[in-house]
C-alpha cells in the first residue's frame, strides 16, 4: 500500500502541557515542529483541577517562565481567582496559585500554538516509532507513523502521551477504555514502545465530580476570596494589566455520615475491589483512602471552585472518587451545602501507561532509544505544573541534541525543576510523582520571587529568552546588589527622632548607631517603615525592594544554604564514566550493584540519591574512581 511521507524536525506526542510547552521550545528555537493530539479540543486541557500553582508547583511556573515557557503568561490571562499561600509563613514557602477559566485557558494555549511560527498542529493518533540503527548499534528515532498510516520522518521525537495510553476510566462497576473526559485513549504505541525495549508500567490518577452551580447552598459553606492584590505568575506581565475582580471559591466539610457511606460501599470500589491495576498518587488520594488511611479524622476539606465564567460546573476538590454514581450522589449529599447537588460530570479513576524508573537520562532522553525524549506523566509524574516544566526541558534538550550541544541540566542546587527531574531520573518511584517545597534541599535559596535571578541566564543561552528581556534582570541583579550595600553603610544613631521612630514600631531604642540592614533584620520593622528615618533613599522598582528585604532579614540563613550547595556541587562534579562495569567493584553490595546498573548515574551526587545505595556504597565508589585516575 502506497503511504503518505512528511517531513519535519521533531515530532512532539501530545498536546496536553507537556506537549504544549516541549513544541513551543523547539518552534521558537528554529526547528519545524509537528505537535500530535487525538483531539485538537483537548490542547492545553485540564482535565482534573481548575488551577494552575499552589504550594510548590507556583515555583515550577516561575521557573518554566524565567526559562521561556508559556504557562504563566497563559495563566495571567485566563485566571479567575489568584491567590498566594502561605503568606504567614517564610518566603521560601510562598505559593501563587491562580484559579483559571479552563475553557479559556484551553482556548488560549491553542491560538499560541496555532499561530507560532515553525509550528504545525496535526490531529492523529501515533501508533509506531520508527528507528534506525546508530553508530553505536542502539536504535536512534527517524519517524513516527500515525494510525492513517502516514509517516512523518523526523530527527526526534518528544513523548507528552499523559494519561492516554491504553488508558481506562472507572467508576464503579462501569468501566470506559477511553481518555480523561471520554476522549479517544491512544491504544497503539505502547506495543511500539515495548518493542524497542522501553519498559512501561501502570499509574492511576482520578478527579472528582462535577456539579451543578444552581443545586448548591454556598450559605453553609465558607468564602474563599481571591487577594486584594494580584501577583502575576509571568516575570514579563505587568501587574497593573491583572488588577480585576475575581470570584469566589468555597470551603465546606465531610462528616462522619459521609464516612459511614464510603466505608460501607468499599467492596464496590474498584480500588478495593481489585480491579484497578495501576498505583495511585499518596499526596493526592481518593476519598476512600482519605476515609481508610486516616480513620482518626472526623471531617475532610473540600473545596468548591468554579470551572469557568460561562459555566455552572463547580469543581469539588478533595473529593475525588471511582465509586459507582449511586454511592458518589449519597456521600455528596452529606457535606455542608451539598445536600440538594446535582451531578454534571462523575468523578473517576483514570488508568494509563507510563515509564518505568531508571528508563531516563537527565536531560529526559529514554536510555535505550536515541533522540527519543519524554516529559509529564508519561513520565511518572502527576500535575500540570510538572508535565509543563518537563516539557520545556524535553524540548530544550531535544534542539540542543540535533545542534550536538551539550544538554539543559539544572541540578537541585538550581531550580526545583531540577529537584524534579533528579528525582524522575534517581528514584524508584512507585506511584505518580508530585513535587512538593519540602523535596528541595535548598528550598531558601530556590524561592518563586527570585526565579528569573536564577533561571534567565539558562533561558537566554538556549535562545528562548531575548536580550531585552536578560538585560532587565542583570540591570535588577545591580539594583539589588547597590541597595543591599548601601543599607550596610548607611549608620542612624541613636537621635531623638531615630529614637521617636523605633518606639513607635514597638522596637527597642538604639545605644549606639546601627546601619540600616541590622535594623530591618528586626522582627517588626521592614524596608518600606524605614523610609521615615532613611533620608537618602531613591524610588526602587517592588521587585528589587523584596529581594532588598529578604536578602537582608535571611542573610545569615542564605549563606548557610550556600555553603551546603558549595558542598553538595562537589559530589555533583565527580563524573562516573559512561562505561564503568560496575561488576568490576567486588566491594560494592549486590542491590547497590544492580541498582547502579539500572539507573547509569552519571556523577557521584545522583549515585548517592539512587534508593538502594547507600554511603558505604558511594565511598567503595569513590575509592575505585581514585584507582581508574591513577592507571
């Protein structure tokens, strides 16, 4: 049968936020670039939540934005509510999180994608990769072939399948083999995957139901306002543009009713009943492991958010479930405000294939198949914030691997999206991975506020940020650095309006002169209250003022943080040579033997986060390397 032949650079599986992101990078980066989707309705979709940050994920957006993403922009135009978490806490917690207008933001992804140039959307399912052989006899990625049976040669491909593969949803005793929201699952390229030797394996995510605005009675429930305030996601929106009014979200409560008739109907519960095959996410459970795995609880949150301006469809967050319906309207029902709510949408469990740990390099390239890169949940990893941030590094490194430079690696000393991506590479996860503040080791130094300081510089060498936008941070690093000093040098002395000035912020009376950074390191004063006393002070820009204030309150603790990372860049430098026979170490123990043969760490660093391995280990490792110098 005669077959239809295109060509193009890099073909990216996917459309989701993956997807979306990794084809971005390679258009905008020069290459042309061909995105698949089953659905053309489903690019940028959010299938689960309606929002994008929250406590750790708002940091990978600032970063995927620093480095030239799309998802913050996308999200400052489409929001609906925004907030920011944690605010009674340090700023190295600080959280933005942005309720969006699904519809919208869905619809504004795909005018982006649609309208970037070097970029062409196809609507199709792949079903095969197609490889050839390399120079080092490992099959190398030339194409890929759709279900029509058109063949596209290309020169990579970027795998962003999310939940689609050989995917199934349950909601008790029925069961769809579809995609999330009853679209099309892809059903072929699993096989195409296991042929060349990726291994594969199932995870299970769900959502809640969806209910109809009308049949709720917010009166019984509690209001959850957006800030006064609004803080842009994106480093180059202007937050005078997203001042707007916001809607409300709504908190509310299961009770011991509500449990009653979960624990009662567990046998009808695909989770418990067996039938569900893939592992679910421990840092997002269903409300039946809510109900079992913590039993002492008297009552659950549940959020109530609004899917949208110009729909009824309210998202109930907490409650996600693959209960049959009958048992779903029941406990529903229970909750506060909920006792007359009708159901538009079930909630469910969703079942796909993804990558098995130890199957991918740092730089999102899978091990066995050259060129053949990957991102999201196909990956492991649950979350819009995290498929999106691999999507760009997919994509990055797959431009920067056709140009033969070396990879995009940001390690965990860097970004969280480094902490992220380590953790996909060196651990073996047994259930989808959700990034989290308390996973990042120097989560002081890798604040949401200071990620364009950061992750600029990176996103300008590859090309993605221009210079006008890198000259605005080096002129922001000058300012900070200019006002950092000259508040040391500035002394007050202990005169009676200095005096007048610190009683009434409740602060103790100067017996000697002080600099203007050792009285903002007090508790209750700040920069902005010193501008009683500080006669010489010039207008700044906010952004440098907060770094200015958290530079100097958290000085001492930043340095710490510094020297650790000084410490941890150390381990990180001693390289492991692609050929090591690691059989050839008879000290090293059997697990951390097989465990180092399975996941190629490339440095001594992600040698010790290998699960398995243990300090011993990593000295016998050591000692060897010293040996192989010498000879």
């Amino acid at each position: 049968m005669p077959e239809a032949r295109i060509k193009t650079d890099i073909c990216v599986v996917g459309a989701g936020h993956a997807g979306c992101e990794a084809a971005l990078a390679c258009a905008r980066l020069g290459f042309d670039t061909t995105i698949f989707t089953v659905s053309v309705e489903s690019i940028a979709l959010m299938p689960c939540n309606p929002n994008i940050g929250g406590t750790s994920k708002g940091h990978l957006v600032r970063e995927l934005d620093a480095l030239g993403g799309e998802m913050g922009k996308n999200i400052d135009k489409t929001f609906i509510q925004s907030k920011m978490l944690n605010v009674s806490k340090g700023p190295a917690v600080h959280s933005l999180r942005a309720q969006a207008d699904k519809a919208d933001y869905t619809r504004s992804m795909r005018q982006i994608l649609e309208n970037q140039e070097n970029l062409t959307i196809k609507q199709g399912e792949v079903c095969e990769i197609l490889t050839e052989e390399g120079a080092d006899g490992k099959p190398v990625v030339c194409g890929v072939r759709i279900f029509t049976g058109t063949v596209y040669e290309c020169k990579a491909v970027i795998l962003c399948t999310g939940t689609y593969l050989k995917a199934r949803c349950l909601c008790g005793e029925s069961i769809t083999y579809t995609g999330p929201n009853g679209l099309q699952a892809a059903n072929h390229l699993t096989e195409s995957l296991e042929k060349l030797g990726v291994k594969l394996r199932r995870f299970k995510t769900g959502t809640p139901a969806r209910m109809d605005k009308r049949s709720l009675d917010f009166s019984k429930m509690e209001e959850q306002v957006g800030d006064e305030k609004i803080i842009p996601f994106s480093f180059s929106t202007n937050p005078a543009d997203i001042q707007r009014e916001q809607v409300s979200c709504y908190l509310t409560y299961t009770n011991e009713k509500t449990h009653e008739i979960i624990r009662g109907n567990l046998d009808r519960s695909p989770i418990y009943a067996g039938i569900i095959e893939g592992t679910g996410p421990r840092y997002c459970p269903s409300i039946e492991d809510k109900v079992v795995k913590f039993a002492d609880k008297e009552r659950h949150q549940v959020f109530i958010e609004p899917e949208g301006l110009y729909t009824n469809e309210m998202y109930v967050g907490g409650m996600s479930s693959s209960l049959p319906e009958d048992v779903q309207l029941a406990m529903y029902r229970t909750v506060p405000g909920m006792e007359n709510c009708r159901i538009v949408r079930n909630a469910y469990a969703i079942e796909y294939d993804c990558l098995e740990s130890g199957e991918l390099t740092p730089s999102l390239e899978i091990k066995n198949v050259g060129k053949l890169f990957s991102a999201g949940q196909f990956n492991g990893s649950s979350g819009y914030e995290e498929a999106a941030a691999q999507g760009l590094i997919a994509g990055i490194n797959a431009c920067l691997s056709l140009k033969g430079e070396e990879p995009l690696i940001l390690d965990r000393s860097e970004a969280y999206i480094g902490v992220l991506i380590d953790d996909l590479v060196t651990k073996d996860n047994r259930e989808p991975y959700r990034m989290m503040t308390s996973r990042a080791e120097y989560r002081l130094l890798l604040r949401q506020d200071n990620a364009d300081l950061r992750l600029r510089k990176f996103g300008h060498q590859v090309g993605l940020i221009s210079d006008e936008q890198y000259n605005h941070v080096l002129e922001k690093e000058k300012l900070i650095a200019a006002e950092v000093a000259r508040l040391k040098e500035t002394k007050v002395g202990g005169n009676k309006e200095v005096q007048a000035f610190l009683e009434a912020h409740g602060s103790a009376a100067l017996r000697t002169a002080a600099s203007l950074a050792e009285l903002i390191c007090r508790p209750e004063l700040d920069y902005e209250c010193l501008a009683e006393i500080d006669k010489e002070r010039e207008p700044l820009p906010e952004e440098v003022i907060e770094q200015v204030l958290i530079n100097i309150k958290y000085e001492g603790y930043i340095e710490r943080q510094l020297r650790q990372v000084e410490q941890f860049k150390k381990t990180e430098k001693r390289r492991i040579p692609a050929d090591i026979d690691y059989d050839d170490i008879s000290s090293l123990r059997l697990e951390a033997r097989q465990k180092l043969k399975m996941f190629k760490p490339i440095s001594v660093g992600q040698a010790s986060r290998i699960s398995g391995v243990s300090p011993a280990d990593i000295s016998v490792l050591l000692i060897y390397l010293e040996q192989m110098n010498r000879k």
